[in-house]
C-alpha cells in the first residue's frame, strides 16, 4: 500500500519516529515532487520492512510489485541536491530530499533502511548509480561538510550499488527476479525471493540496515535524507525507512531535564513558573485565563494554545496534564466541576488540532490552590486558570 497524502511533517513524527523516541524534530522539508515521497506498507510485514516512508527518483506507486522489468522508471523533471552532487559520479536529477533539525536526549541516533535500485544488477560498477545519504551536521558547528551516515556495519563503507551487490558485500544484498520467470516448484523453494518479486517492482535490495552517530551532547543537529538520479532519469532507486526506528540511543545525557526546560521556554514564550520537580517533569503555567464561572477560553489566550500545540507536534514523548483551576466564589463542589470543564475545554482544544488523546490528560483542583489573594477581583481572575504538568 502506497499513501501520498501524508505531510512531511506527519510522516517524520507519525512514521518514522519511534515511541520514546528521545527527539524533539522541527523544520521538517521535503523537497521534490509530491508523488516522489509517501507512506508504505508491505503485506508481507516478515520481508524487509513492514511499514514506513519511501523516498524514490520516480513514483512512488512504481516500486509496486509484482516485478516485471528491468527499467522501471518515470521522469520527475525534479532538481539536484549539492550534498549528492559532492559525493556523485555525474549530474544529479530528481531528488527526492527529506530534511529536519533534531535535539537528543541521549548521546546517539539510529534509525533502520533498506536501499532498493532497478539498476541492479546491470550497472553494477559501470561509473554512473543512483545516489542517496543520510548526511547530519551539527547546526552551528564547524564542520564544513555534513557526514553521510548511510554505511555498512564497518561505518567505513558508504552503502551504494557499486558497494553492496551480488558481487562485493553481498551478505548485505538482497537480488529480486520476474514472478513470471520461474516454476511453482522454483517459487515454494525459494519462498522470500518470491515475496520480492510479488511485492516490490525492484531487482535488488540491500538487507536491513541500521544507520547510528555519536552525537554531541545538548547540540542541535540537521539530518537530510536524499535520493537522486545520476546520469539517466529512468531506472528508479529508493529508499525505504523503518516506522517507527527512528530515535536517541545510547546513553542518557546529564543535562537532558535542562535541554527541555530551555526547548520548552523557547517554543512557548508565554510560559511562567517553569520547574523540573523530578527528572522527567517539567509543571509550567500559561496565561490561559477564564471569566467568572465560565469554563469558554478566552480569545487572547490562543496565541499560547498555538504555541502549546508546535510544541507537543516537536516532540512526540511529551505527555500533558491539564490541570484546572478556580477562584473561590461559589461552593467547594461546583468550584471542583468548574475547573475540570476548564481543563476539558484546553484539551478538547488540543484534540481538535491533532494531538493524540493518549498524550493528554485532564484534571481538575477546584479552588484549593489559590495563586493570588482571592480578596480581590485581580487575585480572582488570577486563580481562575488552567496549569501544566509535561513528563517524557
């Protein structure tokens, strides 16, 4: 199943990122032709990769099986890309190129990918392949260059047709054929061959890789992944990204409780009171104020839920309580009704704008936790409010 309808952005934290993925994501591109990205699922979940993202130099819908040529491929009439162009043997043509800044809560990245080519196996070290790479740099860093990080096990040698094939590192290759070419009897013998040539158009694969770096701690990076023609515009290449594999591992980092105090406060800067109780928690408040025995959010506090909802979208580890709250007119038990229907209405707010309910959770405190002197009208509007508390 092939689905273009997905965004760029939904496909990056819907997809590709895994539960407690350790990452806040932000500015996610894609660049290429609409038809050129999407979200896949393979019937066959034991071959390859079950489900994901694919990034292709044709269509999308043409890495469909069964296989029954040797040069599938479409014109895209897309651009080139200068970190492919820096590592291709010729002009790059149609690049399919996703691109996103990262923070990690821990010392590392990984994420799993399979390569596939309809140029295998007949430009096999022939000078001219379709190209891609993962290339990360370090935003603000001093190196000039990013690093490719699409590389065999060693981390010494860049995955590609001419270095992973039928040939050389072959333990790493994956050949596919015609379904019409062989037998019943060739096809019950050779059963994972026969679920390649079913499912996917192209006629060789790598197996399923993993790509992982250091990071530096607490430094924010820029990771592109990109896929381009070199030399022709037909004969279709892509990569497939493994749902949900992408996240931080490694090591915990020291400074991680700090990392999002510091990435919430930017994100949202209407913020007040922010403190990191326990590792893991971060209770913040907003100015999201209520009229007297009202539980309807006022105008001027959606700017906020905005920026409320950019945050959560960034960073898909972040678990919201919304806590509601009250002034003291009123009696103990309609004061407690009236600030969970406040907490109710931010969530449904949230809801609204895409945040998954399992992420959020509404409660109410009545008017036990006064913030200001309930004497005065001030103090009152002050009190009648909604709190946070995020854990990750």
């Amino acid at each position: 199943m092939i689905d273009t309808s997905y965004s760029p952005y939904e496909l990056v934290s819907k997809v590709l990122l895994g539960d407690k993925s350790g990452l806040f994501i932000e500015n996610v591109q894609f660049t290429g032709k609409k038809f050129s990205i999407a979200k896949f699922k393979n019937p066959y979940p034991t071959e390859l990769i079950d489900e994901g993202i694919i990034l292709s130099t044709g269509n999308t819908f043409d890495a469909r099986g069964p296989n029954q040529a040797v040069n599938t491929g479409v014109r895209s009439y897309g651009g080139g890309d200068q970190d492919l162009q820096a590592i291709a043997t010729g002009v790059v043509t149609d690049a399919a190129v996703l691109e996103f800044d990262l923070l990690a809560l821990r010392d590392s990245i990984a994420f799993e990918y399979v390569f596939a080519s309809e140029e295998y196996p007949e430009y096999v070290d022939k000078g001219v392949n379709d190209i891609f790479g993962f290339f990360i740099k370090e935003i603000g860093g001093r190196g000039i260059r990013p690093l490719n990080i699409a590389r065999l096990p060693n981390q010494q040698t860049v995955v590609s047709i001419d270095n992973v094939n039928h040939r050389v590192n072959e333990e790493y290759f994956l050949r596919s054929d015609f379904l019409e070419a062989h037998t019943v009897e060739f096809w019950e013998k050779n059963r994972s061959l026969m679920i390649r040539a079913q499912v996917f158009e192209f006629d060789g694969f790598t197996t399923l890789l993993k790509a992982t770096m250091l990071l530096s701690k607490g430094k924010k990076y820029h990771l592109k992944i990109a896929i381009a023609d070199v030399g022709d515009r037909f004969y279709d290449s892509a990569v497939f990204l493994k749902a949900k594999s992408m996240k931080a591992a490694g090591n915990r980092i020291p400074q991680a409780d700090s990392i999002v105090a510091d990435y919430i406060a930017t994100s949202v800067p209407e913020i007040e009171n922010l403190t990191s109780p326990s590792s893991g928690s971060i209770n913040f408040s907003m100015m999201l104020h209520f009229n007297n025995n009202e539980a309807k959010i006022l105008e001027d506090s959606f700017v906020e839920l905005k920026n409320l909802v950019k945050l959560l979208e960034s960073h898909n580890d972040l678990q919201l309580e919304i806590i509601g709250h009250t002034d003291n007119v009123g009696s103990q038990e309609a004061n407690q009704e009236l600030s969970e229907k406040r907490a109710e209405a931010v969530k449904n707010y949230l809801l609204l704008n895409n945040i998954e309910p399992n992420r959020i959770r509404a409660s109410g405190r009545g008017e036990s936790l006064p913030i200001a002197n309930n004497e005065l009208e001030d103090g009152r509007f002050k009190n009648r409010r909604v709190a946070f508390e995020l854990k990750y």
